[in-house]
C-alpha cells in the first residue's frame, strides 16, 4: 500500500523538531554536569541535599518564564519537579558516598 507524499514543510519542521530535540538533550547533560558538581559540594560541606526555598523560588521563577514564553506553567512546573527529583536523588547518592 503506497503512503502519501509527505508535503516538504512537513519535512522541515520535523528536521526542527529534531534539532530542537538533540539541543535540549545537551542542555539537560550540561545541566546535570553543573548539579552533580553541585551535588559533591554539598556532601563535602554537609549540607542537605535538598533546598526547598531555592526550589519554590526556581518554580516561580520557572512559571514565569514559561507564561511569558506563552508555554504551560503547569507544564513547565512538572519538568521542573521531575528535574529536582533527579538532582535530589543524586544528592542523596553523593551525601551516602561522602559519608559511606
């Protein structure tokens, strides 16, 4: 069965969305580069691994920003907790090993 011709915009903006993709992927790994640093400093200095007011500040913060990029904040709130889930967990990990 033949498929349809897909219309060169199509193309295009999935090309896009690709791009798009491959660049959030190395902006998350970066990140995680920075929070895994952050993550060896806090166990060295023994300090929790998690810092609710900065994470209500970075929700705020992040809600904003979505809002004015016209983007869910709802959304961008519930990538952001999955994010911090991720780093806390980490943290955790790193306190364990300086302790361990």
């Amino acid at each position: 069965m033949d498929q349809p011709a897909v219309p060169a915009e199509l193309l295009e903006i999935r090309r896009s969305i690709d791009n798009i993709d491959a660049a959030m992927v190395h902006l998350l790994a970066e990140r995680f580069r920075c929070t895994k640093r952050v993550g060896q400093l806090k166990a060295t200095h023994r300090l929790p691994p998690a810092d609710p007011a900065r994470e209500a500040r970075q929700v705020e913060r992040l809600r904003k920003l979505a809002s004015d990029a016209e983007l869910d904040p709802d959304f961008a709130e519930k990538y952001l907790a999955f994010v911090i889930r991720e780093v806390i967990r980490y943290h955790e990990a790193a306190a364990r090993e300086a302790t361990g």
